[in-house]
C-alpha cells in the first residue's frame, strides 16, 4: 500500500505527505492546503484523510504531536520523509519515460 517494497502511493497520499513537510498540522489544514495547492483537482473527504493517516501512524510515517478536544495535530516522522522523497523520484522518472516518449524516442 505505502512504501511497501518501494509500492507507489496513491495521489490523496502523496498529497497528506506534502502538507505535512510543512510542519505540524492538524487533519483539517492538511485536507485545506490540500485543495489549495491543487486548485480543488485534489479533494480530501474525511473518511479518504483519516484512513490515509490512521495507516501513516501504523507505518510510522507520522507521529500525532498533540490532541485538544477532537483536533489531532501530526508531523512527518524520517520514515515519511523517506516515503515522499522516493515517490517524487518514482513520478520524475515516470515524466522523463513519458517525455521521451514525446520525443518519438524509442523506449
């Protein structure tokens, strides 16, 4: 599912992975910066956002770093750091493979 032998993640999970390289963020910033930053392309429902981090915490992909009332802050633990660095290499070279094919370059 995430990172799992180099498995590529899904986009709503890259997406929560991005935001949270900004710092500690709660499920509601993560789902808002989300639909910012891809001009409302990316969309996070509650039910896609809490699995998404529900299964980052059991990965330890991220740590929850405070909980007041309802609202659950979250960073980016190094194993997540990990996780988005090797799926942006994954998509450069996706776009480089389809560049060239572009190209008229023989693959």
């Amino acid at each position: 599912m995430t990172g799992k032998a180099g498995a590529p993640l899904t986009e709503a999970m890259f997406y929560v992975l991005m935001a949270l390289r900004r710092g500690e963020v709660c499920g509601t910033e993560i789902a808002a910066w989300t639909e910012r930053c891809t001009e409302g392309r990316v969309r996070l429902g509650p039910g896609t956002l809490y699995t998404i981090l529900g299964r980052f915490l059991e990965e330890g992909f991220i740590q929850e770093t405070s909980v007041q009332g309802r609202q659950r802050n979250y960073r980016l633990t190094e194993k997540g750091q990990r996780a988005y660095r090797n799926e942006r290499l994954r998509l450069r070279l996706c776009l480089a493979d389809a560049e060239r094919e572009d190209a008229g370059e023989r693959l």
